[in-house]
C-alpha cells in the first residue's frame, strides 16, 4: 500500500480508508497484479471466480466493475 500511494502521491492512510470502505460496501477485494509479458499491449487479463476477462484499452470502466463483481458473486 505504501509503494502505491507514493506513486499517486497520496497519504497512506487515505488508501487504508478506502480499502475498509470498500470492505464494508461489501466491494470486490483488491486483486494481486501479474505482468504476463514483457511488451506492454494496452489490454489486461483478469482471473475471477475462474473466469478469464480480457480488457481492451478503451474499457467502460463501470461495466468492468459490474462484470468482476457478479463474477465474485458467483465465486462465493
């Protein structure tokens, strides 16, 4: 957490409230970041509740966000 609020230049604190926001919104939980390869593509790959989603750049995020959380849903 510490690394990753230095880079967007916020107080780690901030983070930690966000996460127990998150938590207590009942939010998917942050997920581990794998680099696959070594040239950059502009696209992701996310692993959950066994299924993979491949995100293009461009994505709406918000669609993205209701994609993980239905599948972390199913998950459970």
């Amino acid at each position: 957490m510490k690394d990753v609020a230095a880079r967007l230049g916020l107080d780690t604190s901030i983070g930690y409230r966000w996460m127990q926001a998150a938590r207590q919104a009942g939010a998917p939980k942050f997920a581990r970041l794998v680099v696959a390869g070594s040239r950059p593509t502009g696209a992701i790959a996310i692993e959950v509740g066994g299924a993979l989603v491949r995100v293009e750049a461009g994505f709406d995020s918000e669609l993205l966000r209701e994609v993980v959380s239905s599948l972390s849903a199913g998950a459970k």
